[in-house]
C-alpha cells in the first residue's frame, strides 16, 4: 500500500490566459486567475479534464489493441447517480506559475458584426494580459494518490502518458492561447504505507491534527443548486468518510489483512467535528447562544442570561441575542475563532463533442485555503473494548501515516497527526463539570444535533410545544434524573435529496430536525439521584450526546448502535452530539443589578391584556 505524488511541470508559450472567478481591477472584463500569494495558477480541476479527454483520445487511437486503458471511473470519477457520488482516486493540486512577471499588460478584443464587417456596439473586452507572446512560462503541480503497490507504477505510466499528449490549456485555444511546450516530470515519490507497530499504552481520548495540503470544499447547504458555500470546520463525518476512501484506495476495495481489529472496531470510533485555529494546539469553541450585548453609551457590553431565572433590562436597555448582532467578530475571535481565506472557483462541464462549455453545467464553490492553519478534533476510542484500544489504535496510525484523501467535494488530500501524551489539544474555554448552585449543569452544544421527535410539532406549534420537546428529550437521555430549568436554542431543518436517497429510502420523507450548535441548556439534578446526575452529564461530555429512541423510533430508525451509522449521519462517532460544560462565561458574565421585566404570555396577547 502506498501514496505516490507525482510532480511535475509544464511549460506553456505566451499568450496563455485561465480566467478568475473573482473580479479584480474596475473595468477589466477578463483577469488571470491567482491564488491566495497572488501568484498566477492553472486550476487542477482543469488538468485533470484535459487529461480525461487525453486518455480517451489515446484509448480511440489504440483501439483494440488493449494496451492502454486506464480505468476512468476509478481515476477521475463520474457523475454522481441518484444522489450517490463516485469518488476519484487522482487529486491533481494547481499547477502555479514558478517564475516573475515583468509588468502589467492589457489586451483588447471585439466582436465584428458579420453583416456589417463593423464592430458591434458594446462589445470591447479588456483582458488581463501578463504573458506576453513569444515568452515560455513554466507551471509546476502535483498528482497524489493512494493505491496498491501493484497499481502505483501502472497509473505513473498513465499519468505520464496522458500528461505528455496535452497540446493546449486555458481559454482562448481557438486562436493560438496557451500552447503546451513541454511536460517535464521532477520527481516520483512513492511512500510505503507502514505495517502496524507494536501496540503501546495510551489514553482513550486522543487529540488529531488535520492539516488539509491544498484548498478545500465542505459544503454547507447550498446556497443555489449550482453554489456550495464551504464551513469553517470540518465534520467528523467528513473525516470518517476520508479514512475509508483513503482505505479502499490503498487496499483496491480487498481486506486489509494488517487491520482486522480497525475493521472490526471501526464503526466505534468517535471523532469530533475538526475546528480551524492559527494557535498550535489550541480548539475553539463554539459560543453560547445564551450570549447578549448591550450598548450602553459607546461601549458594548457583551453579558449571559443562562444564569438568569427572569427576561431583564441592563441600565434600562433591552438585551440582544445573537440572531439579532450585526458583528460576530468581537466574540468569536475571544472563543478562539478566526477568519479564514476564502475563495470563489466557478467550474463548467466540457463538452467532448464541440470541446466548449456543456449546457447547465456551471456551478461554483467557495474554497477555504488552509493557509497557517490547522483543525484540531478529538479521537475518542471509550466506546471500544479496552483490550483492543491499543491495536486498534496503532492499526490506525500505522494507516494515516502518510495522510488521507477524499476531503470535501474538491477531495483534498490531508495530513493527519496524532496528538499524543505530554503534548495535547486544549479548548480555549474550558467545561467545568462541577455543577453550578449545587445542582445545575449549563450545557452548550458544540455541533448540530439531532434532539428531540419533532412528532408532535407542526407550523401552527409555539414556544409550549417546543419547550415540551425539549423537555421530554433532557428526561429520557437522562433517565429522569435531570429535567429541563430554561433553554436558548435554535433550530433547523438537514434533508434534500442525498440525504432521502442515502438514510431515507423507501420511506415518506422526514428531514431531519436539528438543534443548531451553540444552542444552551440549563439542567437541574433530580434531589433524590445528584450522583446519578453528575454521572451522565459526564459521559455526555467525554462521548457526546446518544440519539434517543423516540427520535430513531419517528425517522423509523434502527436504534441498534452497530447499525444506527447506516441510516443516521447525526450520531456521536460522526462529532455530532458534542458538547461543553458549565463554561466559566455563564457566570463570569453574569448581568450585574439587572432589573426583571414580567413577561407577557401568550393567553395575554390572545386576550388582549
């Protein structure tokens, strides 16, 4: 088993134009694409549609004599069907300009009215013109990949085949644009993927290092049906879905004899959602929503009402919730959050036929760019038999030695580090388990989660009937040893079509109902059982939040733990369920000399008091 990376170079002659997705200079039409440095780059999506459409010119010109086909499904992928993607193998980075532009240069272009020989009204476009022509410009890229020792000098020879018959690339090919010169390849490196080590003693908690090598996509719920908008952080999910992927390739879908006990034991490992942090070691943390700020003359003041048993007035102003702030800078940035570097690609399918654009096949993502940042997470193996921790553990290790592949819908390759005693990941807030006025426990969510049956709510439901959700799911996770004091929570609705198609098939449609991250309980211990309740609450917050019966019971579920991953994404091993504990801002910032207001209920209003 091994992971290859091949790099190489091709140098083009000018003029060679990949257009940007995003807009530069006033009044110039077309830009050259570059990167987060500002260094010009040609994107690999495009590499490696020029290499698809290489490899079947080859396969056509050997025709029948079987002595180049290279399986295109596996290497580059296919067009999802039916909600189910095919995932590539071949990830190819951006090939970026390695040398110096020497100015700024601008060309134009119009279109001629055919009837008239005369230019048409309107249609002057300035372009973006940094390489000149006559002038050859060197890009360097890279092709990894994870494969069996088998496959790996059979797909090089692919790749460099298939690299080695491009003739053109970028826009603009009809009238002389990026000619391709020279396909040099600077290195092969082939790293062996290493046998399981002796087991050692460790912890069941263990801290995980994500460093994605390239930018990367994971999709939030689009914004249109051709526009994903990327998270911040990266779901454990997503992480569990990468190893698999990065497992398959390396063992070419056969069992991995190396790894039984990872195999065996797989579907009980829990990792959380990665969070992005320019701190070594450090995790942020997601913010209560029981948060307020109060501008009170110049200053904002930033307070929390978990605390608070009554809705209050501070100086005689009313409290804003966070659905309500025109800044999140001020308190992200203190629970450890930090802005990331984003960028737009707008990708279009090609037509094999006529080699331009393909109808309806334009859509756009938002790349994050890792930049100096990294993800922290946490791989949690307390749900796995103590005997087998150390093996399983050292199986895994042993497998993402060298990274995986497969991140988000730009499939990015990563590398993993563990986090291993003395070292360790520390929130930058840290949970308190100690309970707060000798029975309470303020739980803020730090993921989506999937809490409480939506059965008996409907749009005509209030603030009663969602407070009884509420209530009746804090009551049966806890055996009724805890009930539900007050709550700040925010809700939304995760379905369409994968997830129908994937977790729902055959069955009426019942998206799921989710509890947004952030979200706060304030719980209170039942006097007979305040033990019992400091119990749980502990194994909430070292193994996350279990989905309870009736939840699996109105999606019609299997509430088996060694089946639920199948037909429920929104489950502990995925990071979903994890929370934090009596965060020190809950009392910390506590409104000081608040005045209570009465609250006007409901019947109230109806009776028009």
């Amino acid at each position: 088993m091994k992971r290859n990376d091949l790099r190489y170079t091709i140098r083009l002659a000018g003029p060679l134009l990949t257009q940007s997705s995003e807009p530069e200079d006033f009044g110039m039409d077309i830009v050259v694409a570059k990167n987060s440095d500002g260094k010009p780059y040609i994107p690999g999506t495009l590499i490696s549609g020029k290499l698809d459409q290489a490899w079947q010119e080859i396969s056509d010109a050997t025709s029948g004599k079987d002595v180049f086909s290279p399986d295109l499904m596996c290497l580059l992928g296919k067009t999802s069907q039916n909600g189910q993607p095919f995932r590539k193998q071949l990830f190819f980075s951006d090939i970026i300009f390695t040398g110096r532009l020497t100015g700024k240069f601008i060309h134009n272009r119009v279109t001629i009215d055919n009837e008239r020989g005369a230019a048409c009204n309107q249609h002057l476009v300035f372009i973006d013109s940094p390489f000149l022509e006559g002038e050859e410009y060197d890009f360097e890229g890279t092709v990894s990949f994870f494969s069996t020792k088998e496959d790996s000098s059979l797909i090089e020879g692919y790749l460099k085949t298939g690299l080695q018959w491009l003739s053109q690339t970028g826009a603009m090919r009809t009238i002389g644009y990026g000619r391709v010169k020279k396909v040099e390849f600077k290195s092969f490196i082939s790293n062996t993927i290493p046998a399981p080590s002796t087991p050692v003693r460790i912890q069941d908690k263990i801290g995980l290092e994500i460093t994605p090598e390239h930018p990367f996509c994971l999709a939030a719920k689009p914004v249109a049906d051709n526009l994903f908008e990327s998270t911040d952080f990266i779901p454990g999910s997503a992480l569990i879905g990468s190893i698999m992927t990065t497992w398959n390739f390396l063992t070419n879908g056969q069992v991995d004899k190396e790894r039984e006990e990872l195999r065996e034991h797989f579907n009980n490992l829990r990792i959380t959602h990665a969070f992005p942090s320019d701190k070594a070691g450090k995790r942020p943390v997601v913010f209560p929503k029981s948060l307020v700020k109060i501008k009170t003359g110049k200053k904002m003041e930033i307070l929390d009402a978990a605390i608070c048993e009554k809705p209050f007035l501070y100086k005689g102003k009313t409290p804003l919730f966070s659905i309500d702030w025109k800044d999140y800078f001020d308190v992200t940035q203190e629970f450890g959050w930090t802005q990331l570097h984003k960028e737009l690609r707008i990708r279009t399918a090609i037509d094999p036929k006529t080699l331009r654009s393909a109808k309806e096949e334009l859509f756009a993502y938002e790349l994050v760019v890792p930049k100096e940042h990294s993800w922290y997470a946490e791989l949690d193996l307390g749900k796995i038999d103590a005997t087998k921790r150390e093996v399983v553990f050292s199986q895994l290790n042993s497998l993402l030695s060298h990274g995986l592949i497969g991140l988000g819908k730009t499939k990015t390759p990563a590398v993993v580090e563990f986090i291993l005693p003395p070292a360790s990941i520390q929130p930058v807030k840290s949970s308190d388990l100690t309970p707060v006025n000798s029975n309470q426990w303020i739980i803020t969510l730090q993921s989506d989660t999937l809490l409480g049956s939506p059965e008996h709510l409907d749009e005509t439901s209030g603030a009663a009937e969602l407070k009884k959700m509420y209530e009746e799911t804090w009551s049966e996770l806890s055996g009724g040893k805890l009930k539900l004091v007050r709550y700040f929570a925010s809700q939304r609705l995760n379905g369409g079509t994968w997830r129908r198609e994937t977790n729902q098939q055959g069955q009426q449609y019942c998206p799921w109902l989710l509890t947004e991250a952030g979200s706060v309980f304030v719980l209170e211990a039942d006097e007979s059982s305040p033990d019992d309740a400091r119990k749980m609450v502990k194994e909430w917050f070292e193994h996350g939040l279990p989905v309870k019966r009736e939840v699996c019971k109105y999606y019609n579920i299997n509430p088996d733990p060694d089946i639920l991953w199948k037909t429920c994404p929104f489950i502990p091993q995925n990071g979903y369920g994890e929370i934090a504990v009596n965060l020190a801002v809950h009392t910390k910032n506590k409104p000081p000399q608040s005045s209570d207001i009465d609250v006007l209920k409901e019947e109230d209003i109806s009776n028009g008091s």
